[in-house]
C-alpha cells in the first residue's frame, strides 16, 4: 500500500472546497439546531435552493453570478418562510419528519420533467460557472506545498469556498454573541420561560431558520461551483444526515464545532476508505469487491452518527450542559 | 389526459366498433391474451431472465401500421430500442415492475408523416401494477382510444387501496413503537427491505413453496425485532437517553442496515415474483398477487384491532402507550411490552416486505424509498395511534395514486407529502390524534 499517498489524499480533503461546503452547511444547522434547537432534517434542500438559484439565476435569468449568488440566497428566505411559517409550531419529532418531507418534496420537484426546460430535470444543470471561472485573478499555474499543491482554479475555488466559511463563522459568533443570540439559546433550554418573558418565540425560530437556511444555501453553491454542475440526486436525504454527523462530530452549539468537525469527519472518511480499498487491493480483506468499497464509506457515517450521539452527544468542542436534546 | 395506455383501453375499443380499428382490436386481443400465463397464442417469445413483462403497441397511419419505427424504451438500468415489423407492431420484454418511457425516434418516421401529438414524443408504460402495458403513437388522423374519466378513477383508486393496506401494515409497526416508546424509528424502512430481501432469498432464490417462505420470512422478522430492541434500544432506554437522542441513533442505524443490506444483497433489483395471473373486474385488470396481499393485509389489519382490544397484552400495550409509568404501577411489565411490540412490529413489517416484494419487487432502497410515506401515515392519522396509523395509510395510498390523474407520475410522492404538511398546517395532532399530543 502507498501510505504517502494514502495520507496526501485524506490532507487533500482537509481544505478542498466540498469540505468546505459541507462545513458551511453544518453552520448553518449549527444555527438551527445546536443553538435554537430546531430539529431540522431538511438541510439538504437549503443547500439544494441555494445552488438551484443560483444556477438557474445564470442560466434563465442570464444575472451576473454576484447578482445570482444573491438571488439564491433570496430563494433560500423564500424556502425558510415556506417551510417555516406552517412547521415551526410543531413539536421536535414532527418539525424532524415535515422538514424531512419539504426536503424530499423539493429534490421531486427539481426532478420532475415537467420542469426540466428550467430544472434540467433529472440530469440537472451544468455550464453555470464560467463567468466565476473568469474572475479568478490567479495566473495560470500550480500553487502551494507538499500535498497542497493546486491548479490555479482549484486555488481560487478554495479560497472562495474558505472564505465564505470563515466569514460565515465570524458573522453567527457575532450573532450568537448579541442579545438576539441569549434569545435564541433560551429558546432552546425552556421556550415556556423566553414565551413567559415576551418574547416572541416563533419569531425567533422563524429567523434563526431564515440565517441558518442561507448560510446552507453558500454552501450549495460552493457545492455546485465546484462540481460545475447541480444534480437532483447530490440532494437526497443522505446529504442531510452527513451535515448532522459533520455538526455533531464536531459540536453542536459552538462556532469551531463545524469546521473542524467537518474538517475532521473527511480526513477520517478519506483515510479509513483508503485504507480499506488498500486492503481490498492487496488481498488481505477478501469479502469486499472494489466497489464495495464506497459503500463502506456510508456503513461508517451510519456507525459514527450512532456512536457520537450515544458516548458524546456534544462533540469534541461541546459543552455537555448545552447538549441537552429537550424533547 | 393519462398518456398510459394499459390493456383495458383496447377493451373499451370494442364498445364502439369502427371499422377504423379493427387493427387496434387485434393488438387488444394479443395483450388480454398475452395477459393470461398460459396463453399459447401470444406471439412473445419468453425472455431469457424469466420476466414476462411486455411493452407493446401498434404505430398506425390512418388505421394501417407503419413498419420500421424505432422506439426506445428506457427504465431502470434497462435501456433498448424496439423496431416495428411490417404491421407496425412492437413489442418488448422488460427485466423489471416499473414505469418505462417509450420515445418514439422521430427520425424514424417515413417523409411527410407526423406524430398526431406533436407534443408527445415520450409517453409512459406503467408496469408496476400489471404485466403488459400497450403504448400507442397514433400518426396522421387521431384513432386513440381514450379510457373514461370514472374507469381511470377506479383504477387508480384500487391502486391506492392496494398501496395503502400494504402502507398501513408497516406503519402500524411504527405507530405501535412510537406509542410506547416515544421513538420516531428511522431504520423502519429497512425492516422493509429487510422482509422483502428475506422473501427473496427462500422463494425465488431456494426455491421454498411460497407458504413456507412466508413463514420463514415473518420469522425472521420478528426475530429481528426482538434483536433490535435486545442488542439496541433497551440498553439505550437504559442510559436514560433522550427521544431526539434516540431519533438521531435510529437514522444512523438506518443508514447503516442500509449499506449492509447493500453489501450483502447488492444494488440489483430482485426479481422476487414473476408469475402474475391476470384478474379482472370492470376496468380494473389486476394481479392474483396484489388480491391476495390486500386480502391477507385485511386479515392481518382486523387481527392487530382485535389483539389490541380484546387481549390482556394488547389492552397493556394500549395502557403502556397512554402513560408508561401509570401502566407499571398497576402492575404491567413494561420492558415486557416493549419487547413484545418489538417483535410484533418487526413481523408485521417484514409481512409488509413480502407483500410489497412479491407485488412490485425489491432492492436494498425499497424500504428506505417507502419510509417518508410510513411517516406521512403515521404522521397524518396521528402519531402513536394504530388506527390513525391505518387511516392515514389509506389516505397517502389514495394520494399517491389518484395524484397521478393530474400530476406527472414522477410527482405522485411529492403530492403524498404535501397533504402531509397541508394536513398538520389544520390539524397538527393528525387526523385521529390527541391534542396533548403536539408540543
């Protein structure tokens, strides 16, 4: 087996922009969850709003992308109001399986063919990313040092894609910080006794679920922008319970919590795959064919949700006092 | 109007006889008897892989057939082109139950001949629910034979009665959980699959007589129930974890059987039942198998109703999932009952399986495919109540089928999901829940 190799992978995934994409997702479900305590399983289609705004703001719309990143942001507010104003009332178990539902009933609407002249149906939308390609101010060339050595546009889609995640996390520290953000962590400890102080719950809710839903929605877009293309099946409920792993690996209700979990989670996803495939190779795990060996991978997310929920619901960074699940 | 033409379409055609299509006739009397399993008289050849699932139909102009029109035929993982002979007739065998698009290459067509529905160059053969599906592409003068409104109704209405029963059986399962032990169970689905995949394996694979592979099946089933509850959630009850807590292991769980079952079983969908003898009464041609699964879903549906009212351990589930700790101060064994619920949910959702598999067939995502609309159920009819769970199965079958008179067939889960919150935007505690029960 090449360990050298095996290694500068797992590094690679370290700050490659769909870790960052996924990190900017779990943010914003840190938002959600860790700090209002809304059990949103519909993460996936925020992101999914995002990118699909985004690509169809270029595409039918013909924006500029500032003015369509924009304009998939706006969809993400939309989708909040939408999904929020009739499910917020609801208790945790139901808010979960209604946000589950939205999620699912958005990725068959961006399937169906009768939309597919904006959607592009079930084969999705590519060939929106050359105006952002164009902005790279790199030079051509390669960049960096030892495994994080990158192609001048892997260099800017990274830096773009870090960027957003590093602004994301000042802006919701900041926020949690202000009184809005005591509000907030209120709501998720007692609702009965913020309701008691006057404040307006829902309100609150319906706010946290509008900044948390746009910040998955940059995530989307980083998601897409680097794949250059925007799929109905990237969005599935799959996407939704790696976002959890990512957020709960790494701590719920904290700022740090997401990147590195994120961060993390990847290095331990390409490393233990890698090795297995490595393993396969070699001969010594006779059990598995090579394709096998993806599949493996999701084996590994499902055994690592379990765990971390059950030995340490807080996560690396967490605080166990501000884990406590209410429901 | 429904771009599918099933079989019964062709049968109307003889209520109104015109000369005009006889030619049509013939191709409706080849499908009915192509329809029965005995019938020699179809000119199908059987396929290789044991399917006897077949798209045919007839390109005509002016009533006479077109020979050398191309058809492509694309479904899951299954992509072939089919030519039509000197009679403009077509016809091909599918691997699997599931809707197919037939496109007609348009290329294909002779110079100065058009489709009679420009717009209409890929319509759908649903096979899910019956053996043969006709596709018609009607050139030049429109000689389509249109099924009545009402007959679509009954049609797809006893789709959804069929899909409901089978629905309500599974979320039964969860209603029964849930109520007694306030878990909202994610890895449901794959106790589906699970029953399905099991089924697979005794009937088709070792070639058990069905019987015994249904038994073999519940078996199983309940079995691995019992572990469930055995190796999992009661230790998990145990370190006094919290329900969003054990909602969150449940989806991890999920993911994980899921992958399991993908590596043991592959992603092939399998072919658990091939043999489907036509049944039919008024518009509707059905399957012996789908009869005999919403016979054996009624049974098993009054069976549960009677085991909840009428039993001692029924009438304790019923108290155990109204208050847990009233019901241990009178005496009743919780855990035991948990337990018991555990097992009963896993055979009933493994009989689910079965039914489901031996109907419509499986794979490692059948379950999983099927989970949301056991939520919407039990969700809809009011969470922990098993006759709400019941009724608000039906409802989503009724959704899921009927939608499709109007909506795109690939719409027909996204519009189960949309009564689901439009239902809990009236009446958050579903339909037969109590109020205490929302937050």
């Amino acid at each position: 087996m090449d360990w050298l190799a095996i290694f500068n992978l797992a590094l690679g995934e370290l700050i490659s922009p769909l870790t960052a994409a996924y990190i900017l997702c779990a943010i914003g479900l840190a938002v959600h969850f860790g700090f209002t305590g809304l059990m949103n399983f519909g993460q996936a289609a925020f992101a999914a709003v995002g990118a699909y705004g985004m690509a169809i703001g270029i595409l039918t719309f013909g924006m500029p992308t500032a003015v369509a990143i924009l304009f998939g942001m706006a969809c993400a507010v939309i989708f909040a109001l939408v999904l929020g104003i009739p499910t917020l009332r609801l208790r945790a178990d139901y808010l979960a399986i209604v946000t589950i539902a939205a999620a699912e009933i958005f990725r068959y609407l961006m399937l169906t063919s009768g939309f597919a002249g904006v959607t592009g149906g079930s084969a999705g939308l590519s060939a929106f990313n050359e105006e952002f390609r164009a902005l790279n101010p790199f030079p051509d060339g390669e960049y960096g040092f030892g495994p994080f050595v990158f192609r001048e546009e892997e260099l800017w889609m990274r830096i773009v894609g870090w960027l957003t995640v590093v602004l994301a996390a000042l802006f919701v520290m900041f926020v949690m910080r202000s009184p809005w953000g005591r509000v907030l962590r209120g709501i998720r400890e007692d609702e009965d006794a913020v309701r008691s102080l006057g404040k307006n719950v829902f309100a609150y809710k319906l706010q946290a679920l509008i900044i948390g839903g746009v910040i998955a929605a940059l995530g989307g877009m980083i998601f897409v922008l680097n794949l250059s293309n925007v799929q109905p099946a990237s969005w599935g409920t799959n996407f939704t319970f790696m976002i959890w792993t990512v957020l709960l690996l790494g701590g719920a209700a904290t700022i740090l919590g997401p990147i590195v979990g994120g961060m993390l989670f990847f290095l331990l996803l390409t490393l233990t795959q890698s090795i297995i495939g490595g393993l396969v190779d070699v001969g010594v795990i006779n059990f598995l064919s090579p394709p096998q060996v993806g599949q493996v991978r999701f084996l590994i997310i499902g055994l690592a949700l379990m765990a971390l929920v059950i030995f340490r619901p807080q996560g690396i960074f967490g605080n166990k006092k501000e884990m406590q699940f209410n429901g | 109007m429904n771009p599918l033409t099933l079989s019964k379409r062709g049968i109307l055609g003889l209520n109104r006889p015109v000369a005009i299509w006889l030619g049509a006739l013939a191709v409706v009397f080849g499908m009915l008897f192509s329809a029965v399993p005995a019938s020699a008289a179809d000119e199908t050849p059987a396929p290789a892989d044991g399917s006897s699932l077949v798209i045919k139909g007839k390109v005509k102009n002016e009533g006479v057939g077109v020979a050398g029109i191309e058809l492509k035929v694309t479904g899951p993982s299954f992509e072939e082109i089919a030519t039509t002979d000197a009679d403009g007739l077509w016809s091909l065998n599918v691997p699997t139950k599931a809707e197919y698009k037939v496109e007609i290459q348009l290329d294909s067509l002779p110079e100065g001949v058009g489709l009679r529905d420009p717009e209409t160059t890929v319509r759908t053969a649903d096979l899910t629910m019956v053996e043969t599906a006709s596709v018609l592409f009607p050139l030049g003068v429109d000689t389509r034979v249109e099924t009545p409104i009402l007959d679509q109704i009954a049609i797809r209405a006893f789709a959804g009665l069929n899909l409901g029963l089978l629905l309500a059986i599974a979320a039964i399962g969860i209603s029964l959980i849930f109520g007694t032990t306030g878990l909202s169970n994610f890895a449901h689905g794959e106790m589906v699959t699970f029953g399905a995949l099991t089924t697979w394996l005794f009937y088709a694979v070792l070639d058990l007589p069905l019987i015994i592979s249904a038994v073999i099946t519940i078996a199983i089933s309940a079995a691995f129930g019992w572990l469930q509850d055995a190796a999992l959630w009661k230790p998990l009850r145990g370190r006094r974890l919290g329900l969003n807590q054990m909602m969150i292991v449940s989806i991890g769980f999920g993911i994980f059987l899921r992958y399991v079952l993908l590596i043991v079983f592959d992603g092939e969908t399998k072919v658990i039942s091939g043999d489907f003898q036509a049944v039919e009464f008024g518009p509707i041609i059905t399957t012996a198998n789908s009869i005999g699964s919403m016979a054996i879903s009624v049974v098993t549906l009054a069976a549960v109703a009677l085991f909840l009212t009428r039993t001692r351990i029924g009438k304790a589930t019923r108290a155990v999932s109204d208050n847990a700790s009233l019901a241990a101060s009178t005496g009743i064994d919780v855990e035991k009952i948990i337990r018991i619920v555990w097992v009963v949910a896993g055979a009933l959702t493994g009989l689910a399986g079965m039914l489901y598999g031996l109907q419509f067939q499986a794979n490692w995502l059948t379950g999983f495919q099927i989970l949301l609309l056991l939520f919407a159920a039990t969700t809809l009819g009011g969470l922990g109540t098993s006759l709400g769970a019941t009724v608000g199965a039906l409802i989503i079958g009724f959704v899921v089928e009927l939608s499709s008179l109007v909506l795109p067939a690939d719409l027909k889960y996204a519009a189960s999901l949309i009564i689901l919150i439009l239902v809990l935007l009236v009446r958050p505690q579903g339909v037969l829940g109590k109020k205490q029960r929302i937050g």
